[in-house]
C-alpha cells in the first residue's frame, strides 16, 4: 500500500516497464510517486532517462564484445595487429575536419574500428599471402564487408554504422565493390573510411610488402583521387598529414611491426608494393 508520504517502492508488480526492470530500478535507488490516476509525468520523465542509459550501456557492452571479435580477426595476420584502432582514429580526425556532427563522427569511428570484422571468414593463408592472390582468393576476400554486415546486421545498435562498414571498398569513379556505387552515392563515411583505411595500410609493413614512404602514401593519395578516393576527402586527409604526418606515419609503421618477424616481400625496382588486380594498386592494401 502506501505510504504515509505518498510514495511506494518500484516493485515486480507495479514497475510500468516490467519485472525485468525492478531489480535494476531498485539497485538505482528509483522510487517514485504514484496516484489513482497511474504514474506521474515525473515517473515518465525518470522512466525515458532510464531507458535511455540502460540503451547506451548495452551498446557499450555490445561495442566491447564486437571488439574483441576485431582482436580475434586481427590475431589471425600478425601484420595487422591494432590496424582497426588506428583506421578509427585517422577516420575521426579527418570526419571531424570535413564538419561532420559529433554523432557522425562517432558513427564513422565506430564503422572503422568494426570494418575488417568479416575477414575473420578469410583464410590464414590468404590474409598472409606473401605472393599475389589469384582470382578465386581475391574474391574470397571481396566477401569480407557483405560477411561483416552478416554478423553485426541483427542489432539495432549499428544502423547508422552499417553502411559504411558495407560500402569502404567502393571506388569514387564505381569501379568498386561489393555494389559499384560512385561519387555521392557511396556514403560519406565509407569515403572517410576508405582514405584512412588505405592510409593505414600504405604505411604499414605487411606479409606482402614493406611500409611506403610518407611520401609515397601522399603520392598513392593524389594519384587516386578522383578514381578511387573522393577528392573532397582527400584534401582534408592531405591538410591533415601537413600537421601530424610524421606522427602517422610512426604510428603506422610502427603498429605494422610483429613480434619476430624479419622476412617480408621486397618492394619492386620502382618502390610498388606487390598489388592485385591489374593497374589498382591499392587493392591488396586495405
């Protein structure tokens, strides 16, 4: 019943939310005012707020575990370890320069730090190649955003995500994949993504190449504007790279270095690493 106040405990029977709800509305310390008329717009008002953190708190829970389903993937090719924290990274700070929100920008983090989520489908042996794919390898490997959105498209935590994570191999001029969309078609954040995640793995050591240059990443970037890359996203990058390139660069180098390894594919005679698919070169980077 009541009491003598007029306010009654969250209980089992009475939580408008549900039983599930009342043992973590009491742990809150949550009581509130009741009448004949059902809950006040005060217990509305605490109810949304609740709902609202108990949301953010699953997402967070739910972001924790995908994560390290990306520590899994990334443990399967040494050369990548921490590839997805620093393609995030990169991702935010070009997002931020090109005037995103802060929601969307968070969104793009979130997509860069999950986007190679699929590749946990790939092959060791095709991740750690060291020689150029074939055609059957190289469409295995295409599969990996359409096998990400498999696994991460059941939550309705990662509908701002998703297509980003889908659409980061696109090429501006539609010569990517999995759609071949082009120019404003592709979202925007897949075209963030798409610049950071090359970034990253031009600058990074892997099975099949040694890291390029800050330079040469720079070059790869102006050279491929317009055909793979938006070149609106890439003035930013390059803008970017004018202040912290150096530090970039380290970071990536760096990252890209596993624990014993001494053998890796030499570059070519004139610096390219070993690249699949005719004339694109940075296919087989990202």
């Amino acid at each position: 019943m009541f009491s003598p106040e007029g306010r009654k405990a969250v209980t089992s029977t009475d939580n408008p939310v549900g039983e599930i709800m009342s043992d973590e509305v009491m742990n809150m310390g949550c009581e509130y005012p009741v009448s004949d008329s059902g809950a006040s717009e005060e217990t509305a008002d605490r109810m949304v707020e609740w709902l609202d953190m108990m949301s953010t708190q699953l997402r967070r829970a739910y972001l924790e575990s995908t994560r390290a389903l990306v520590a899994t993937v990334e443990a399967k090719d040494p050369f990548t370890e921490r590839h997805s924290s620093r393609v995030s990274r990169f991702s935010k700070q070009i997002a931020r320069r090109m005037g995103m929100s802060q929601a969307d920008v968070g969104s793009v983090g979130t997509a860069a730090m999950l986007h190679d989520i699929g590749k946990i489908s790939v092959p060791d042996a095709i991740l750690n190649k060291p020689d150029k794919l074939t055609d059957e390898e190289i469409a295995v490997v295409r599969r990996h955003p359409q096998v990400a959105i498999e696994i991460l498209g059941h939550t309705s935590y990662l509908k701002r995500e998703l297509p980003i994570i889908l659409h980061h191999h696109e090429w501006y001029d539609g010569s990517g994949y999995p759609d071949g969309l082009a120019g404003e078609d592709i979202p925007l954040g897949a075209r963030i993504l798409a610049v950071a995640d090359s970034l990253d793995a031009m600058l990074s050591r892997r099975a099949y190449k040694r890291p390029m240059s800050l330079w040469r990443a720079r070059k790869e970037l102006v050279d491929c504007q317009g055909t793979q890359f938006d070149p609106d996203v890439v003035a930013v990058a390059l803008d970017w790279l004018d202040e912290m390139g150096d530090r970039v660069a380290a970071e990536s180098a760096i990252g890209g270095i596993p624990n014993g390894s001494s053998i890796l594919r030499q570059d070519n005679e004139d610096g390219n690493s070993q690249a699949v698919g005719g004339d694109k070169p940075n296919l087989r980077l990202v």
